[in-house]
C-alpha cells in the first residue's frame, strides 16, 4: 500500500469505488461509470 499513493477514505465500499473508477476510467467516461453498492 506505500508504494503507490490514495487518499484516504471512510469505508470500505469508497476503496471499492475508487479501485473500480481506475480499472475501468480507461474504457469509459468517467460520468458513464455507475456504481450499484449496497450502502
């Protein structure tokens, strides 16, 4: 986790999301990437 830098965050689901938005950013907009997560 130290060799690459992230901001922080509150919950697990927001480590999920940010994970998912760098994963698929390259394939879509970033306002078409749609999250269904249980809150």
């Amino acid at each position: 986790m130290n060799s690459f830098h992230m901001p922080s965050f509150s919950s697990t689901d927001e480590i999920i999301v940010f994970y998912m938005s760098s994963m698929t950013k390259s394939l879509k907009p970033r306002h078409e990437i749609k999250f269904d997560l249980p809150i």
